[in-house]
C-alpha cells in the first residue's frame, strides 16, 4: 500500500514588514491599520475637519512618529517610505480607499458637505493613540497644507535622515515620552540685552564717519550756493553757445578756483 504524500501549502506572499506587523496585531489584539484611519477619520469629522489625501497621510504619518516618541514603536505597521517628497506606502492608499468606498464619499469634495453627510464610527483605541489623533487634529486642521508638510519632511528624523526611495527608519526617533514641538515659541529679546564691546566700538566708529560725511555734504552744498560759485559758474555758461554744453560741475571745483574764476 503507497503511503500518502504530505500535502505542500503554499507560503503566504507577505514581505517581512506586512508579516511581522500581522503577527504583532495577532499576539497583542492591536487594532488594524484601517480601523487607525478609520478612527482617525472620525476623529477629523468630529473637529468640523475634512482632510485631503494628502493631509490625511501625513496626519497617519505624524501619528506613527509621535506615537513611537511615546512608546517605542508605531501606532500603525504602515511601512513608510521616502517616496517623491515625503512619507508614503501604497498601503495608505489602500486604507483611504476602503474609507472612501465604504462610506461613500470622495476625498476631494469639500468640506462643507462632507462634514453634513459623512458618518464615520471610531473604534475603540488605547489613550495615547486618542490623544495623539486629537492633538494633531487641533495643530493642523487650521494651518495651510504647506505648515504640515513641513514639519512631516524636515522636523522628523525619519525623513530628515532618509534618502529618496529608503524606508523610513524609527529606531532612530528619541523614545522620550514628550510630544514634539511643532511650532516652538521664540522667546522675546530681552530688555538688558547688551551688545559685545567689541561690536559697540564699531558701531560708534561707523556712526562718527557717517557724522564726518553728513557735514561734509552740509559745507559742499552751502559752497554751491554762494556768490562765488553762482558767478563763476555763469562766466563758464556764457563760455559756450548753448546750455547743454555746459560741463558737468558736481564736485569738480574748489572754492580758489571759483573765486579765481570772480577775480578774472
């Protein structure tokens, strides 16, 4: 009697990032990445918010960012990427597109009508996930398109340390349990402020030359308008036969020379 062959199962077709994000979800009962964009969606709705397709991955990118500052690790297990400009995976786009289909809405509409008709549940996520979502929500929904991409390409290690193409790497966001500072507060110049010595010497050295040269002007001018210099221009005038042949005089008599021009 033939012994029977074991049956050969086909591999699961996952690459390591999408394998060890579904053994993370299965071993810790996290939620999936569409009910993070779904809640995060319903929180936008919630704040009279409608976001665009690109404002809206950059809030999921920020999330994961703030997130691992948090608790070492990201709220997602989108593998973002430095595509074109900054933070992107096409399973964002996924996500986004289940959304738009399954409440039947478009990302481009405007806001007005989306916020009246559009209902969008939350699922229930753990406080710092809440948390975050509320606060990126409040930094941004009021703040042009640019201010966010901003701070997502240049104010977030991942990005500011990648190259075009890379895989975004968070091992290197500091785990300090602090929400980062998105638009920190320039404190006001202080009232005793003084300047180095060194500085304040050719600041008056700069302020007596200009002194020297605003006098000098004062006595050139006065110069023109005497008599000695009103005659001795006319003599020159009458010198030719018409006034546009008249040399140009800035600068370029003395005060002997016009008074020898007087005396003749």
């Amino acid at each position: 009697m033939n012994a029977m062959k074991p049956v050969q199962l086909e591999k699961p077709s996952l690459d390591k990032t999408s394998f060890l994000g579904l053994i993370y979800l299965v071993t810790f009962n996290m939620p999936s990445d569409l009910q993070i964009a779904q809640s995060l969606l319903a929180a936008c709705v919630g704040a009279g918010h409608k976001p665009g397709k690109v404002q809206f991955t950059k809030y999921l990118y920020l999330l994961d960012y703030c997130y691992w500052r948090f608790t070492g690790r990201k709220a997602t297990s989108l593998p973002w990427k430095f595509y074109h400009y900054g933070p992107w995976c096409e399973q964002v786009e996924d996500c986004m597109a289940d959304l738009a289909s399954q409440y039947a809405f478009n990302w481009r509409e405007e806001e007005a009508p989306f916020i009246s008709s559009v209902e969008v549940p939350t699922h229930r996520l753990d406080i710092t996930t809440t948390s975050l979502m509320n606060h990126l929500i409040g930094a941004f929904k009021d703040r042009e398109l640019n201010t966010l991409l901003e701070v997502a390409y240049s104010q977030t290690e991942p990005m500011v340390c990648a190259q075009r193409g890379d895989t975004l790497d968070f091992s290197i966001v500091p785990v300090d349990k602090k929400m980062p500072v998105f638009f920190p507060i320039i404190p006001p110049r202080a009232e005793n402020f003084q300047l180095h010595p060194e500085r304040l010497k050719k600041i008056d050295a700069f302020r007596a030359r200009a002194e020297k040269l605003k006098e000098k002007a004062k006595h050139r001018m006065a110069f023109r308008e005497s008599a000695s210099y009103q005659q001795a221009a006319s003599m020159l005038k009458d010198e030719f036969s018409t006034a546009d042949r008249l040399p140009e005089m800035s600068g370029a008599m003395t005060i002997e020379a016009a008074n020898g021009f007087a005396t003749g």
